[in-house]
C-alpha cells in the first residue's frame, strides 16, 4: 500500500473522520479506557487537545491514517513533562503512520521544551505499542498490574513509559 502521509494539527472539520476511528478504538476495550458511550461532542471535548496542548491528524489525501493528541502530562510542577495518545485507523495499521506520529509527537515536546514524554497507560498485551515506543526510545518505568479492563483478558497490567528528551 502506497501512503502519502501529511501531519498536520487537527481542525474541528475533521472530526467527522476521527470520531468512528475513536468510537471503534475505544469500543474495542483493548488499549484505552474512555467510557464507551460518549457523544460525539464529548469525545471531540476530550481529543482535541486545546492549548497549551496539540492534536494532529495523519492524512493520505483526504484519508484520514490516524490522530494523535499530546501536551503537558500534569499542570503547574509536572507541566515540564509532555504526554500523548494516539489512535490509527484500524484500516490503516502497519503503514508507518504510528511510527510516524509518535516522531511527530516527540519532536513537538521537544520543540516547545518539554523535558520527557510520559506515557500513562500503555496497555501491556498491546505488544505491538510496547515495541514501538520501545523503538523510539522510551522504557517502561513500571507497571500497575490488573490495572485496566480488557474486554477479552480481564484484568491486565498498564505500563508507565518514559522518555527523557
């Protein structure tokens, strides 16, 4: 599959694309842990990360690959410290478009001086995210175990990952 991917920040006219890649990720209940039943409007409120935060969409024309929301992992004394999460279209998996959102990703807290990049909850049977963030550097700082529900294994653990920048 040939990709022609652009990266740019996110704008509410693409919601329409993002919120059934959202709703299918989520309802899948293996990798994040969003109520199930949120409205469009409620979903939108919560991914489109407002300032000092950024929300991105990777596109292949006027195909949307995937989205990616980042910014500070805590306010006031954790601010120094950036966060993402990062959804691809099931479509659209093993293109590249992960890999290449989370360069973006880290390359934007770097630019607006981030001191890391901490992941909260990466689910640990979601291999293939523990492998890339692997690949691009972070390490998991630890794992809470039985921490989040799987729809298909119960109780699993959640990684912290970390990256200093």
């Amino acid at each position: 599959m040939e990709i022609d991917m652009e990266i740019r920040t996110a704008r509410h006219h693409d919601w329409p694309q993002i919120f059934p890649v959202f709703r299918a990720i989520v309802a899948a209940g293996d990798s994040y842990s969003y109520p199930e039943d949120l409205t469009s409007d409620a979903a939108e409120a919560l991914w489109m990360e407002p300032p000092p935060g950024h929300c991105v969409v990777a596109m292949d024309g006027g195909q949307l690959l995937g989205t990616a929301k980042m910014g500070p992992n805590r306010p006031g004394r954790g601010s120094h410290v950036a966060t993402a999460a990062f959804m691809i279209s099931p479509s659209f998996r093993r293109t590249g478009a992960g890999r290449a959102l989370g360069l973006y990703a880290l390359e934007w807290a770097r630019q607006s001086g981030y001191r890391g990049m901490q992941f909260n909850a990466v689910v640990e049977t979601n291999t293939a995210a523990v492998r890339l963030w692997e690949s691009l550097g972070f390490t998991i700082a630890g794992t809470v175990p039985e921490a989040f529900n799987h729809a298909t294994l119960g109780y699993v653990g959640l990684h912290v990952m970390y990256q200093r920048l």
